[in-house]
C-alpha cells in the first residue's frame, strides 16, 4: 500500500501523463474507490421484463452488500436489503429466480410479503414490545431507465435521468426493441485486473486493428475510419457505422437475418454499466465490470433478445464469438496490462490522443480516468 495517495494532474490530456499506476493496485485507493465510488453509483440489476411475473427476483451484490429485487403481487419492482430482520441471516443466494406469495427465512422461518412486510415471525406473538410493521425488509432504492432495472445504495444519489440525460434517446435509436427483450444468457467471468483496466480497454479504438487477430474480426464489420468515442459527462458512447456489402459476420452469413442495427452501437454509464449491440446481431448486450478486489473482477455478460421470436443465428453465432474469441482476447490484454503496472519500469505514461484520428484516439480513457480520479479526490 502507498504512504501517501500519489496525485494526478489530468488538465493536459495530449501532453500530460497518463493516471499513475498506483491507482490500478493500491487497496487504500481501492478502499477509497469501493466507498466513494461503487456504494454511491448506481448498479445494474436486469431488464424488466425479468420482474414480468409476481415472485420473480435478482440478487445483486454489491461487496459484502446484498439486494433483493423483487416483483409485487401488484408487479411493482421493489428493492430490499437480503437479510433478515431477526439475525441478519442471508434470504436468497440464488442470483436469480422465482418464490411464491412469501419470502421464507430458512434459518427461523420468519416469513415476508413480496412488498418486503413481515407477516410471520413464529413464536413472537409474546414478545415484549415486538411491533410486527416495524420489522419488515429494509428498502433499497430503486430506478427505472430505458426499460433496465437499476439500484443504489446511496439514498443521496443524483436520479439516473440526471446522470444520463439524453442516454436513452440514443439507445433508442440503435435499439429499437429496447423495451421487449429477455434475458437469453448470462455469463460471469472471473478476471484477475483491476476494473479499470477493463473499463479502459473497452472505451478506446487504438488497439482494435494493433492486439489481435479477432479485433481485426470486429473493425472489419464496421466503417473503422468512422468509428467515434464521445464523452457526455457521466455517460458517454462509442459507436461505428457498418461496413458497406457485408454478406456474413461471426462466420454466419446475413441472408434473412434480423438484428437491432447493423452498427457497433455501445453505451456507457459511470462507473462499469455498458449497453451495447453487435453489428448484425438481434441483441442488446449488458458488459458490467464488477470489482473484488483491487486485482480482481467479476465481468458479466448479459445476453438480451427479442420476445416471442426465434434467436437468429447470426445472433446466436455473436454470443459464442463473443464468449469464446473477442472476450478471452480482451481478458488476457487485460490480465497482461495488469501484472505490467507492477514493474519497476512504469509509473505513468502517455494517452494517444489525436484529432486527425478520432477512431483510434484514447481521449475517452482520460475522461474516465478523470471521473475515477474526481470521485476519490476531489
């Protein structure tokens, strides 16, 4: 651990130095960051239409911090802290499913309503001062944005609406089945790099046609020289146009194929959310960067498709490239750059920024860097 947190002067993004590495491993700043940034922000649970049906839940854990969120019988969404008025005990530890009309306590059976009221506390009826209304779930707060659930654990916390205001007009432009998805697959993924190292490897076209042969893969479905990264203050995104007279992608030709847009379509929302489509792809993507610790992550992904019809193959080809090729290669970037902020050799170092080459500009990295940096420090 650092003596002193090192400071950063990030006014000169062209010919200043990048964010020093201390602030990739150090568990003070990760402390810092696991206070100030994560119990603050707002977190990614799932898509409505997850919540469709009476009883059904997320869990979502934030550190040690876990949340139920949780369909009424009135199909109201709620939010409440996983764990039991009595002891403390853990409710839930599936990620995701479906209960009845009671939230059962399996260490004494104390028993819940979908709204988080206690309804039955077994041999409390004598007990001294015990106000049964008094000791329901305690609530979490809760916010929908563009159709997706999300919830914070900071009741101070600025609305969504606030934080990304103009997001959704440009989600809805690219995703236009945004609010009639489900959930198709999700997949978690262990990554032994700080989370911002995965974060900065995702919002920065500098690597794509430099790192490796799937990348390529990628930059060639789209029109590279128009691929733009745009900072909106806490949301920003980065998009390319399709490349003209693609006839397949992901190994699968495009013949009588759907898909949401034909563009590389992502959008990002401080600190770790993403929203993206695949070009071709009948898809809305969810890329959430979960820290563990400072040198370790839980990545996420989140597979959405169209209701009530077939997932094309093209789709269906998409989400095994992604799980199998363009994911492996990304992660093994990011677990080398990890163990490489530990030499001796490099403390800080150089954004490539450049005007004349938007696509391939790191600009976008600086800016997150910047937010990361403000959160902890200012």
């Amino acid at each position: 651990m650092t003596e002193h947190k090192p400071t950063w002067d990030y006014n000169n993004p062209v010919t200043g130095e990048t964010m020093p590495s201390p602030f990739f491993f150090d568990p003070g700043i990760f402390a810092e960051e696991r206070e100030r940034i994560f119990m603050r922000c707002w977190h990614l649970v799932g898509h409505v239409n997850e919540f469709a049906e009476p009883g059904s839940f997320v869990v979502q854990d934030i550190f040690e911090q876990s949340v139920i969120v949780l369909a009424g019988q009135d199909g109201t969404i709620s939010a409440m802290h996983n764990a039991c008025r009595h002891r403390g005990n853990r409710l839930l530890n599936q990620r995701r499913g479906k209960i009845g009309a009671v939230l059962r306590c399996p260490y004494h059976s104390w028993c819940y309503n979908l709204d988080g009221a206690l309804r039955a506390a077994p041999r409390a009826e004598n007990l001294p001062g015990f106000d049964r209304a008094e000791m329901g779930l305690k609530p979490v707060r809760l916010e929908i944005f563009a159709s997706w659930v999300f919830v914070t654990l900071d009741d101070a916390a600025p609305p969504l609406a606030e934080i990304a205001a103009g997001a959704e007009d440009e989600m809805r432009r690219f995703q236009p089945d945004l609010d009639n998805v489900e959930l198709v697959e999700e997949t978690d993924v262990i990554v032994e790099a700080n989370w911002k190292v995965i974060q900065e490897n995702s919002i920065e076209g500098y690597h794509f046609d430099l790192s490796g042969p799937v990348h390529k893969e990628l930059a060639a479905l789209i029109d590279f020289s128009g691929y733009r990264l745009t900072p909106h203050g806490q949301w920003w995104t980065y998009i390319g146009p399709p490349t003209a007279g693609a006839t397949q992608a992901y190994g699968v030709k495009l013949e009588g194929a759907t898909w949401q847009t034909d563009w590389f379509f992502n959008i990002g929302i401080f600190p770790n959310t993403t929203f993206y489509s695949f070009p071709y792809t009948d898809m809305i993507g969810t890329f959430i960067m979960i820290p563990l610790g400072p040198e370790k992550s839980l990545l996420r992904f989140g597979y959405y498709a169209p209701k009530g019809r077939p997932v094309p193959e093209v789709t269906k080809a998409a989400i095994e490239w992604m799980n199998t090729q363009l994911g492996p290669e990304d992660i093994e970037l990011n677990v080398s750059n990890q163990k490489g902020l530990h030499s001796r050799g490099f403390y800080s170092g150089r954004y490539l920024i450049d005007a004349d080459r938007p696509h391939e500009s790191e600009h976008l990295v600086h800016h997150f860097h910047k937010l990361c940096y403000q959160a902890i420090s200012e």
